[in-house]
C-alpha cells in the first residue's frame, strides 16, 4: 500500500516544469498547492544562464 494519499492530504503537492527557448534562456513554473487551502506558493519567470568571462 503506498502511502502517497496520506503524504499528499497532509503535505499538498508541489509540481516544477522547465521549458528551454533557447540554448542559454529557460522558462520555469512552480506551484506549491494543498488539498485544503488551494495554491500556497507559485513563481514563474524566464531565466538566462550567463557564462563568466
């Protein structure tokens, strides 16, 4: 029996998707959310690597 459905009811889940435009730029999605309270925390944005010189 896997304990994933208590984890889950007690914990809320978290979920993180990283998307690549280009070689060196990357969009990123992460929400936190609960079963009781909905979404606890979420952030988004696009992000470039830069390479030191």
């Amino acid at each position: 029996m896997s304990s994933e459905p208590i984890f889950k009811s007690i914990f809320g889940e978290g979920n993180a998707e990283e998307i690549a435009v280009d070689e060196d730029v990357f969009e990123m999605f992460v929400t936190i959310s609960h079963p009781w309270w909905g979404k606890m925390y979420e952030y988004k944005g696009q992000f470039e690597l830069r390479k030191n010189a």
